[in-house]
C-alpha cells in the first residue's frame, strides 16, 4: 500500500494481532523442538523495578506471551526504591542461571537508579531487548545482534503490512537509545530517508508534513495531532500512555485519522508484533547460549545486503 491518501472510509488500521499470531506459531514450533533437544524450555527473566503503570502492563503482556509459546516466564520484582547494589545483585545471579535464556529490565528506571547499573552489568548473550553495547554496536554497523524489540517490531510491522520504506522520506520522533534510534537505525537498512526529531527540533510540525511515514516515540499522548501530518502518511505510534485509566498513544488518533491514509492503534498495534518478535529473541538467545557451551561460535554475520554503489561511491 503506498501513502498517498486518506482511504474513502478511514485510514487502514495496521493491527499488530495477526502478525503476532504468525511469529508466535513459528516460535512455539521451535520453543518445542528446544524442549525436545535440552529436556527444558527456553527462559526469559524480567526484572520489574517499582510499579510504573505503563510498564507493568507491558511486563505483564510479555508474561502472558511466554506461556501462550512455552516459554518459562520469571517475574522478579523489586521496590522502586532498591539500591543499585541489590540491582546488581539480582541481574548477576540471572546472568549464572543457566535456565534464563534471556533478561530484560524495565525502562525507565527510577531516577536514582543510573542506566549502566544495567549496562554494566547485564550479559550481552542474554540482552534480548538490545541494550547493551555490544548488540547497540552489531546495530549500528549492521551485523546480527538482539535487537531492541519495540524498534525492531515497528519496522517489521511496517514490512509485513506491505508499507514500502525504500527511498521514503521517514520521520522518527524520539531519540531514546530502546526505540527512537534503533528504529531510525532500521529504517536505514530498509534504505529509507530518515530524519530524526526531538525535544530540541525546532517546528516539529514543518518536519512531520515533509514525511511519507512518521515513527513516534517519546512519551508524551497526543503530541502529534492531525494539523502535522502530510495526507496520506503512514503512521506508527509507538507511545504507550495512561490517560484516564485508558491506554492511549502519542498521536491524537481522531484528529489523525482524518488525515492519514494507515495509522497503527493503541493498544493493538506495535504491541502484539513487540511482545511476539521478544519471544523470538529469547528462543535464538537460547539456541545461541547452547552452541557457545559446546564450543560452536557462529561468526558476526552483516544483515541483508548493501545498497549498490551509484557512480562516484555514493550510496
């Protein structure tokens, strides 16, 4: 579907269940052959830290996908008030478990707990939400590393609704280092036009109007109201906020829904492809962990293949 115009009877909703329900199957097949193989299934950890509302109920979905696949899910919850030390403590000894596949730690942390008590301390074999460094790094240069899953499932949304991304002109707004640049990186690789936009940019509407499809994920609900976009825009909204006891998105729908010509819902769209994509991380994770421990090291292996060279060099 090309963004051209707002659909006679509404936008097209990009609705992230079916997509997840096909990543799911083919998890739950390889969940099963794992369990066949190793007499266990894959684990994933997750590290809640206080009880901010938007994140428990994403923590929470991702428990409910873990047993809709297989795969042992563990909740491990701390005060919003436990030090950094005891932080640690809890990310080393996941770490050691060989029945943890995978970790993943709530975001944002309480303030007085720094991003690199996680950093510093998390295995990169069992970052399966691409924080760490090194998988940041295989990111950036475009080998095979986990990927940060929200950023990773909005591409893969995108993609698998048949949104073309080559050549387009994007706009991500957001520039956290777990979606707004991991998902700028990625539409990249898709050989998109990207630019990103952020609490600095200055007339963030002149942005939004040049853009064919526009990635929002700051946090803030409705930011991006209808009056900014360009008719016809796809729009992926990755917001996930509390408004009322209602979930609700960074992008004002009703205003949007007028203007654009396929928008994602809140909730149902990027969430499900998120939830379903981690799993997928957590499996190969576990794949991985068991050749390292038999001695089989796969090589850094580059992602897709490069754009081809125009004359001059240019790309």
């Amino acid at each position: 579907m090309s963004p051209t115009a707002t659909p006679p009877n509404g936008p097209r909703l990009l609705a992230g269940a079916p997509i997840a329900a096909e990543i799911r199957s083919r998890v739950a097949a390889d969940v099963e052959a794992f369990r066949s193989q190793h007499g266990h299934p894959p684990g994933l950890a997750i590290v809640m830290v206080g009880a901010d509302a938007p994140s428990a109920v994403y923590l929470r979905q991702i428990l409910r996908s873990c047993r809709s696949v297989g795969i042992e899910g563990r909740l491990v919850e701390l005060s919003g008030r436990v030090s950094i030390a005891r932080l640690r403590r809890e990310i080393t000894a996941l770490n050691a478990d060989s029945l943890v596949s995978g970790i993943i730690v709530q975001m944002p942390l309480p303030r007085h707990l720094p991003l690199s008590a996680v950093i510093d301390t998390l295995d990169p074999a069992k970052d399966v939400d691409g924080l760490h460094p090194l998988n940041a790094g295989l990111l950036t240069l475009g080998y095979e590393g986990f990927l940060p899953t929200t950023a990773h499932a909005a591409v893969e949304l995108l993609k698998r609704s048949g949104i073309p991304l080559e050549g387009r002109r994007v706009v991500v707004v957001g520039r956290s280092n777990v979606v707004g640049k991991p998902a700028a990186l990625l539409l990249l690789r898709e050989h998109a036009t990207v630019t990103i936009c952020h609490s600095r940019t200055r007339d963030l509407a002149a942005h939004l109007r040049e853009a064919e499809v526009v990635v929002v994920a700051v946090g803030r609900p409705g930011l991006v109201t209808g009056d900014m976009l360009r008719p016809g825009a796809v729009v992926v909204d990755i917001g996930i906020n509390v408004v009322d006891g209602a979930l609700v998105g960074d992008v004002d729908y009703p205003s949007a829904s007028r203007v654009v010509s396929a928008i994602t819902p809140v909730p149902g769209g990027v969430g499900p492809v998120t939830n379903a994509l981690l799993m997928s991380h957590v499996v190969r994770a576990a794949q991985t962990q068991v050749a390292a421990a038999a001695g089989r090291r796969a090589p850094l292996t580059p992602v897709g293949k490069p754009a081809r060279p125009r004359a001059g060099g240019s790309r």
